[in-house]
C-alpha cells in the first residue's frame, strides 16, 4: 500500500499517474472523444427510450426508434446549414463588393473625422478583404473535407449510443460487483445522482440552444440582418461551449454584419442583441432549464474549458463540464476525496455570490446610508 511510503514517495507516485492519465487522454483522443458523445448522447436520449421501452417496445426497438428521431432532427439540422452555406458561397462576389465598399466608407470617415489618410492601412484593409473572400471558398472546401472525416471518425457513435443504452443495467451491476457490499447503497445512490445530472444537464442544453436559435433567428431577422436564420442557428450552437460560447457566436455574427451589411448600424445592433441574448441566457434561460444540474465552481468551469480545450479541442470544451459534475458527485461519495468535491463545488461562496438576496441587502444598506446622510444635513 502507498500508505506504507514516505509522503514524497507517495506525491511523486500521484504525479505520475495524473502526467500518464494527461498522456494517455491525449494520444487517445481520437478514440476516446466519441465513446465520451456516445455516452452524453445516450443520456440525452435515454428519457425517450425508457418511455417507449415501458409503453410500447422491447429494449432493442426502443433504442433504435429514439436513435432514429435523433439522426432525423440532426440530418434535417445539417442539411439545412449546408443549403445556407451553398447560397452564402454564391453571393460571394456580391458580398465581397459590399465588404470592399464598407472599408472604403470606414477609410474615408477616419480621413475625415480625424485627418488619418495612410495608402498603407488602406491596402492592408483591401488586401484582408480580398483575401478573406477569394480564399474562403477554398477554406469551405477544406471545412467540408475536415468535416467529412469528423463524421467518419464519429460514424461509430450511433453503435455506441445503442450499447450504452441497451447494456446500462448490466454496466451498473459490473460496477456493483466490483464495489464491497456494505458501500452498495451509496454506489446506486451515486448512479442515480450520475443519471439524473447528465440526462438533465444533456436535456436542458439542448433545449437553452434550441431556444435561443429561435430567438437569435427571429431578431436578426427583424433587424434586417442577410442569411439571419443561418447566423442565428449557427450561433447558437455555440452555446454548447459555456461561458465562451455565446461571445464566440455573438463576435463572428457582429464581424459578419459589419462586414456585409450597407450601414455599421447594423452591427452595432447585432451587438446589442447578443449581450441581451447572452445575459437572458446566463441569468434566466439556463438558471431554469438546466437549473443546479451541473454544481461546480465557476473558477474550476473556466479552468477545465481551458484545459480541456487545450487537449481536446472544441469536442473537449463541449464534454469537460458534464465529465466534472460526474467527478464532484464521485469525490463528495468517497470519504477520502470529499475536500475536493468541496473544492470544485460552490459551496463556502454563496454568501459572496451577487443573488437576489444579497443584491436586496445591498441596496437595503444604500437606502440606510442615504437616509442617514440626509438626515445629518438636515440638523
């Protein structure tokens, strides 16, 4: 046992493993970050599937019915942004024009407004344009190529999705069989935990980013925005990605509009409309939808957004947040790693947090603080 060593042995034994655990994550990734969807998919469809399996179906029809409407809704979803895509490729010529006009109309109101007139700016700014135009179709080309091997890479998911969601029993008795007998009631009570927080958390983001492509959509569209449907859905895809996902939507949708659209009006409005959308979303769509499904501490959100980034990619910045409350459940049930659960979980900071609550005592104070100063002037 470690416990026989010296502490430093036993740190340097706990680097190693965390440094090979890194190692192998990242080596592995391309075999690893679809087993990783296949899972979060199996949760997201698994309500679906126990309900056609107690109602209507045996296990196998009922997997493969859910897994059908899902390929249906997300085969519709491509194909449209594919067709929005096709149409934007062949206004290139027409949007280049708009673009070079634009940077020659922001050119000649420096000159104006401020007397900066410098040939040089002005070719770097052309020179940007032109080539962000004449080179994106072949960078379209190249995202479809990249694309399609996304999709061969991923072409096992629907067969991991199905395994996971006919084998879960057996997958839960294995664990079980490997645990004592005495600490049997707090495994189950700990898979049920893992269930409830990734069927809702994989539910509740579906339904956020549902939700706001409808809204991103409809503004867009009501501001006068071109190819609004496209950049509102696309946008909010993005918001898989917490935290960062909206102002990564929200930025290339404002680029986009000053870019193409007549008036810097435009954009600026887009702006507008997606920090509204970004703080409608961060303090009341996803507050109740996904709710206190996902309890970590923001600080450990952004860390693991970062890292996981870093080794993964974009798949591991959708996937990190999920596989961390699956970690804080698991540490809050070992006596050993329950500091760490209280590490990454938010708890010891709610009294500091900006809610409603402290936000009315806060003002409680303010409405004191003046009464008194005035009262004071008064005498």
């Amino acid at each position: 046992m470690l416990k026989d060593y010296p502490r430093s042995i036993r740190y340097t034994f706990t680097l190693l493993a965390i440094f090979l655990t890194l190692f192998g994550i990242i080596q592995a990734r391309e075999f690893l970050y679809p087993l990783v969807f296949g899972a979060l998919l199996a949760y997201l469809l698994y309500p679906m599937a126990n309900f056609f399996e107690k109602k209507l179906f045996p296990r196998v029809f009922s997997i493969l019915l859910s897994e059908i409407i899902g390929i249906i809704i997300i085969y519709g979803i491509a194909l449209f942004l594919v067709r929005q895509v096709s149409r934007i490729i062949d206004d290139f010529p027409e949007l280049r024009q708009q673009a070079i006009h634009n940077v020659s109309l922001f050119l000649s109101s420096l000159e104006a407004q401020f007397g900066i007139s410098d040939k040089k700016i002005e070719n770097f700014l052309r020179s940007v344009v032109e080539g962000l135009f004449t080179g994106t179709r072949e960078q379209f080309n190249k995202l479809f190529v990249d694309l399609a091997g996304t999709v061969l890479k991923m072409a096992l998911l629907p067969v991991y999705v199905f395994l996971f969601l006919f084998y879960r029993t057996k997958f839960a008795y294995f664990i079980l069989k490997t645990i004592p007998k005495e600490r049997h009631l707090v495994t189950i009570n700990v898979l049920r935990k893992i269930a409830t927080v990734a069927t809702r958390y994989m539910g509740g983001v579906f339904i956020v980013v549902l939700i706001l492509a409808v809204i991103n959509s409809t503004a867009l569209t009501m501001i006068g925005v071109r190819y609004a449907i496209l950049l509102g859905i696309s946008a909010s895809l993005f918001s898989f990605i917490p935290y960062f996902g909206n102002v990564i939507g929200g930025t290339y949708a404002v680029f986009f509009s000053l870019l193409v659209m007549p008036s810097p009006v435009f954009a600026l409005k887009v702006a507008i409309l997606y920090f509204l959308v970004h703080a409608f979303e961060n303090n009341i769509l996803s507050p109740n939808i996904v709710g206190d499904a996902v309890e970590i501490n923001p600080f450990f959100v952004i860390l693991g957004l970062i890292g996981a980034g870093m080794i993964w990619g974009v798949p591991g910045m959708i996937v990190i947040i999920p596989v961390l409350a699956v970690t804080k459940i698991i540490f809050d049930n070992v006596p050993a790693l329950v500091p760490y659960g209280y590490l990454l979980g938010p708890k010891g900071t709610r009294h500091h947090s900006l809610t409603g609550e402290n936000l009315a005592k806060f003002l409680k104070r303010i409405k004191k603080f003046f009464q008194k100063l005035f009262n004071v002037k008064n005498r």
